[in-house]
C-alpha cells in the first residue's frame, strides 16, 4: 500500500482529480483519497515513482516531493 500527504487536496473535486491522475498510471489501482486529512491511499503493484510524477504533472504533487 503506497500512501501520499496531498497539501493541496482540499474538496472532492481535487480529489476527483487525484483519483484520475493515479488511475491514469495504473487502471487496476484501488484508491482512497481523504480530502479532510489530505491523505491518499494506492494499492497498486506499480512503482511509487511513477504515482508522484503522475501527481506532480496533475498539480497535487506529494508533501515529500514538493
């Protein structure tokens, strides 16, 4: 399980957007995103780099890579 601190995702709506740019990596992933906490969960068997890069293209880069 790969866990993000998205600072920036603040509504459902940047939410939304996560989900999509993480599921643009790998289509299979389960995801939870917790807007109020600004936490994001992935269960993918993909590598985390190529979750970041797809969260820094999206504008919700992680707290860690920012």
């Amino acid at each position: 399980m790969l866990r993000f601190h998205i600072p920036n995702m603040t509504c459902g709506g940047c939410a939304k957007s996560v989900k999509k740019a993480l599921l643009s990596v790998d289509p299979q992933a389960r995801i939870e995103t917790d807007p109020p906490t600004r936490q994001v969960r992935v269960d993918s068997d993909m590598d985390g780099g190529a979750f970041l890069s797809a969260l820094s293209e999206t504008g919700y880069p992680d707290a860690r890579s920012a």
